[in-house]
C-alpha cells in the first residue's frame, strides 16, 4: 500500500501486517521507531496521485452526478478512456 505521511500510524500497519500488505509510508519526523520503506516505490506515487487528478478534470466525476454505482463506473472507465487517448 501507498500512503504518505499522513497514513503513518501502528495501528495501520498492524493491520497491513495481518492481512499480508506490505506498506510504502514514510515516517512521521516524530516517530520514535522508524520503519523502512522502499523509496523507490515511493517516488512512483505521483502516477497514481495525477491520475485522479487527471480525473478530476471531468466534472461530472468530481462531483459525482450519477446516483448509481453502475452509472458512476460507467463514467471514470469513460473519463479514463479519454484522458488515456489525449
């Protein structure tokens, strides 16, 4: 799992731990007992980070207009589908 700081909490990666999850959150600067992290895999977060901002260009999205799931769905695969051809 990505995060940034703000994700950086035991009890999160507690939970990360059990279910088999491998976290990439870096460490508060208050943190008694830092973790490791791959930092490699951390600087590829900004993909992620403007794809939804890419996203979030289409109002309609943003917003979240439609009601249903399926409607929604059916948006972000169409949103994706134009930014991805752009």
């Amino acid at each position: 799992m990505l995060g940034d700081k703000a994700y950086d909490s035991a009890e999160l990666r507690e939970e990360l731990d059990e279910r088999g999850t491998r976290p990439v959150i870096p460490n508060r600067s208050n943190r008694k007992q830092p973790f490791s992290f791959n930092k490699r895999l951390y600087k590829l977060r900004w993909r992620i980070e403007s794809a939804f901002g890419r996203l979030k260009d289409f109002r309609r999205i943003a917003t979240r207009y439609d009601k249903l799931a399926r409607n929604y769905l059916a948006s972000v695969c169409l949103a994706a589908a134009l930014v991805w051809w752009i």
